[in-house]
C-alpha cells in the first residue's frame, strides 16, 4: 500500500495530497483579490501548475475540475482564462457553482483531481 504525500502542509489543510497516482489539490485561490475574476483565475490555474508539477503531473492528466465564483454574471471572465490555459483536446470534466468564499476579495476557487505522469 502506497504511502499519503502532502504537501504545503497547514495546521487546517495541505494544498494537495497524493495517493495510489492520484494528485488531489484543495481549494485554490488567487493571491491579489484585487484583480478581475479573470486575472484571479489565471492565478489561481498558475498555480495549480505548479502544484501538479510538482507531483510529477500537468493539466492534460486532470480528471475532474470544481470551479466556484461568486457571481455567475463574471462566468464568461472566467471561462476566458480558462480557455486560455486548458489543455487542447484534455478538457477535463468540470463543474461550476456560484458560491461564497471565505474571503470576499476572492472571486475564484478551483479544486482539480488529476493522474499521476
């Protein structure tokens, strides 16, 4: 049996774990609430970059992306950065909600599931 990784590891939360070649990440947020969504979304799928570079994956192997924003009206915003970044012909399944985040500044949190390389 296969040992848990975490990693960036918090007393509340790690940013991912990985298990059985499986990159789970938590909840991403963009680091300048200040931006519009689709500024805080290019950051926050930057950094899910590097997270999933780091367990030895990329965005072509995501199984299954969570998008929450705070207002539907900025859906397309959004969607423009994450078009920009999605891997051609790996769009992986994907699900968006409107939500409250835990920050008000925040307008984007994405959650992504992804194989292992």
């Amino acid at each position: 049996m296969s040992e848990v990784e975490r990693v960036n590891v918090e007393k509340r939360l790690s940013d991912m774990a990985v298990y059985n070649g499986v990159a789970y990440l938590a909840g991403q947020v963009p680091d300048d609430g200040s931006l519009d969504i689709q500024g805080q979304t290019a950051q926050v799928l930057a950094t899910i970059d590097r997270l999933l570079a780091t367990a030895g994956t990329d965005k072509s192997r995501i199984l299954m992306a969570q998008i929450f924003i705070t207002n539907m009206k900025e859906f397309d915003g959004m969607n423009k950065a994450w078009d920009a970044w999605v891997a051609p012909g790996n769009a992986p399944p994907r699900a968006t909600v409107e939500a409250r985040l835990a920050n008000p500044d925040f307008k984007v949190e994405i959650v992504v599931t992804a194989a292992l390389a």
